[in-house]
C-alpha cells in the first residue's frame, strides 16, 4: 500500500496531538496524559470512599473529644492524624496516576524488521503465544516472551496486563484497589501508599479505642451507646483493614528483599537462579525503592511528530 504523507492543514491539526490521544491500551488519562490510571475505576474508587468515610467520621466525632481530654498533647493529636491522612491521600494518587513503565509499542517499520528477523510469518499464530527468546543476565539464562497483542519481544521481567492492554516494565502486578497496573515507575509509591495507610489505620484504631477507654473510665459509656457508635464503625473497619494492608505490606518487603516481583513468585520464575537477587535484602530493597525514578519512557503528555503520527497510527 502507497503510504501518503499528511496535508498542511492535517499536519497543523497534528501539532496539538499528543500521544496519549492516539493510546493503543486500555487507560484513562487526564490533565493532558500526565495523570495515567487503568480503565476501571471503581475498585479506586471504593478504597477512596472509605478512607474518606473513616478519616471524616475521625475528624467530626473523635477529635473533639480525644482533642478535650488531652488537653496538653492536643495539638499533637490534630497534626499526626492529619498527617497521616493527608500523605495516605499523596501517596495512593502517586501510586494510581503515575504511569507504571507502560511500554511504547514498536512502529510497523520496527514490527516489519522483527517480522522478517524472526521469520514470524512462517509460525502458527497459535505458536506466536509461547514464542521465547534466551537471554543472558549475570550469566544466568533467563526467557523473553513473545507479546502477541504488543507484537514485539518483551524486555526482561516485563510482562502484559490484559486489563490495561499494554506491556509493563518490571510489571508487579495489576492492583484492583488502585485501578492500575504496579510497576517499575510506581512501585515505590505503592509501597509508601501501604505504609502511611497501614499508620493511619493504627492511629485511628487506637484513639477511637482509647476514646471508649475512656467513656467506660468516667461510666459514661452505659449512658453515651450511640455517640460511641463512630468510634465502634473506626475500630472494625480499621481493624479489619489493617490486617489485610499489614498482611499485604509483609508479603511486598519479603517478595522485594529477594529481589523478586508478585508476577515472579507467584509463577515460580526464578525458583532456582534470580539474575537480579544481589544476595542482600538490603540492597534488594533499596533498588526497588530508593534508586532515581526513571523518566517515562512512553510520555503520554508527549507532542507527536508528523513520522511519528504516522508510525504509531499504523499500530492501532
Ligand atoms: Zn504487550
Ligand atoms: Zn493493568
């Protein structure tokens, strides 16, 4: 097919696209593709709702009180748990709205070479799903799939996330409750949303426990059952969610000191040998948290070219 290059009046229309605006995967984007999240909401959507519910009904029926009672030490109630709620906040959209390592797809120039280079075309399309290439990492063999959907060869430890329809780098896995994948790019944040949540929790369960403790201290609390109702909804929805984000954080901290992702454990991939473990959880842990954040490499806020246009066009 004769490809066509844009016209003047088309190719000034295409100075104003951006990349995310031409997006093969399955994301929403807003404040010109800056803010990138997955393509169902409403598990985020329900986190944020009761974090809302839990830090509002804290503020209006437990603060006062706790704020009356501990007179001297008031203020420093007020500033913890607003600071506590406030990075809870920070975090969870760091995590949701940080593009996670989504992958460019390659042009189909770059998919033309591939094709020819691998002889693709003489392989069933059923074969193309458990096409692997070997690869040497610190002298240690380890398989690069084949992406059918992306049609490219994956780098290592990336892997695609049939939700968002695109390939992560360093995929960790695709989290329901942020409704986003967890990758290279927003793994840390992640771990720091777990971290000031699972602070948060304790600090609310125990004030709203202390707040009891001291109804039934003053014998009050046979008088005082329905203003005592907050304190009760606090304690079991804390309780209960502290267990799972306590639980959660413990399994990501053992899972990243053996420099290992969700996706790799749970498949058993590098069971044996793990090119990337460095034999020490401290310095496993740091690379995943502590090392520079990588520029996106795919920029969806990103202005398009004319060549550039055309070539990921030809991709959608
Ligand atoms: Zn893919
Ligand atoms: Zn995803």
């Amino acid at each position: 097919m004769t490809r066509t290059y844009l016209q003047t009046s088309q190719y000034e229309q295409l100075s104003n696209i951006r990349r995310w605006q031409i997006h093969a995967g399955s994301n929403h984007f807003c404040f010109n593709g800056h803010c990138i999240t997955g393509r169902n909401l409403s598990g985020a959507i329900i986190v944020i709702c009761l974090i809302s519910l839990t830090s509002i009904i804290w503020l209006v029926f437990e603060l006062p009180i706790l704020m009356k009672e501990f007179n001297n030490s008031s203020l420093w109630i007020l500033i913890i748990g607003f600071l506590l709620i406030l990075y809870t906040y920070i975090y969870f959209f760091r995590s949701m709205c940080t593009d996670p390592g989504i992958i460019q797809r390659p042009s189909s120039i770059e998919r033309t070479i591939l094709r020819r280079k691998l002889n693709l075309d003489k392989i069933k399309s059923n074969d193309l799903n458990n096409l692997m290439y070997d690869i040497k990492i610190n002298n240690i063999l380890i398989k690069c799939k084949y992406c059918v959907t992306c049609q490219m060869i994956r780098p290592p430890r990336s892997s695609h996330c049939a939700i968002c329809s695109n390939c992560i780098s360093i995929l960790d896995h695709h989290c329901p409750f942020l409704s986003t994948c967890i990758g290279m790019r927003n793994y840390r944040f992640f771990i720091l949303f777990l971290i000031f949540l699972l602070q948060t929790q304790l600090f609310l369960f125990a004030t709203s426990l202390i707040k009891i403790l001291i109804y039934i201290n003053d014998r009050l609390f046979s008088q005082s059952i329905i203003p005592s109702i907050p304190s009760y909804f606090i304690l079991i929805i804390t309780a209960c969610s502290a267990l799972y984000t306590c639980n959660l954080l413990g399994y990501q901290c053992m899972i990243s000191s053996r420099g290992l992702t969700t996706r790799e454990d749970d498949k058993g991939i590098y069971m044996n040998e793990n090119p990337f473990n460095t034999n020490s959880w401290f310095i496993n842990l740091a690379r995943k948290l502590c090392t520079s954040l990588p520029p996106s490499a795919y920029g969806a806020h990103r202005l398009v070219n004319q060549t550039e246009y055309r070539l990921i066009k030809d991709n959608v």
